[in-house]
C-alpha cells in the first residue's frame, strides 16, 4: 500500500475543485501502472474525519487542522519492498516534493 502523506493545512476550507486543481496529472502514472500490471485501487481521502478511542470520538480538534496527515492510498502490485519504493519514487506527487508516500506492505494475521 502506498500511504499519501502531505501538508494538509490549505485544504481546509476548500472545495474538492480547489484542492486538486494544484495537483499533478495523476491518471498517466496510474495508466502505466494498470498497463504494467501493478495496480490494484487507490482513493483520496476526504479532509474530515474522526478519531475514535475506548472512551471518546473525536470530530473535532487539533487533528483536523495538522499540518501534515494523510490524504489517500493507492493498492499495488510489488515484487518486493524495492519494487514499492521504486514505484513509489515514480509518483508525480512525489517527484514534484508536494507529498510523501508511505510504502507499507500487507502482513498476514496470525492464524489466518
């Protein structure tokens, strides 16, 4: 999975036009993904949310308003970790400096 992480502060406020009208074109990275076989789904996240705990629901606070937080995935394909992080590299989000992608693969639950 590779994790989208980026300074969240100007979406705030903004409409889903606004916020990614300053993007790159990220439908010809994954085209090449997709036609090289190494792309399963990905999706932006919404800028609202919540934090739940034991004891309390958070939609409001601090959180909300961090500076850096994550802002989408994206499911792929990988040989092995070096693969993840060389597609990774190739994301024009990160080429540009505008996000950092978290490369974590999946690990099987115990048991399972």
């Amino acid at each position: 999975m590779l994790i989208v992480r980026e300074n969240l502060s100007p979406m705030h406020g903004i409409t889903p036009a606004q916020r990614f009208a300053g993007s790159p074109d990220m439908n010809g990275w994954v085209e090449e993904l997709v036609a090289a076989g190494k792309y399963i789904s990905g999706q932006p996240f919404a800028i609202r949310g919540a934090y739940v705990s034991q004891h309390e629901t958070l939609t409001e606070g601090q959180f909300l308003h961090d500076k850096e937080g994550l802002s989408g995935f994206d499911l792929i394909y990988a040989n092995d970790l070096s693969d993840a992080i060389r597609i990774a590299q190739s994301c024009p989000m990160v080429r540009i400096g505008m996000a950092i992608r978290e490369v974590r693969p999946f690990e099987e639950f115990p048991g399972q």
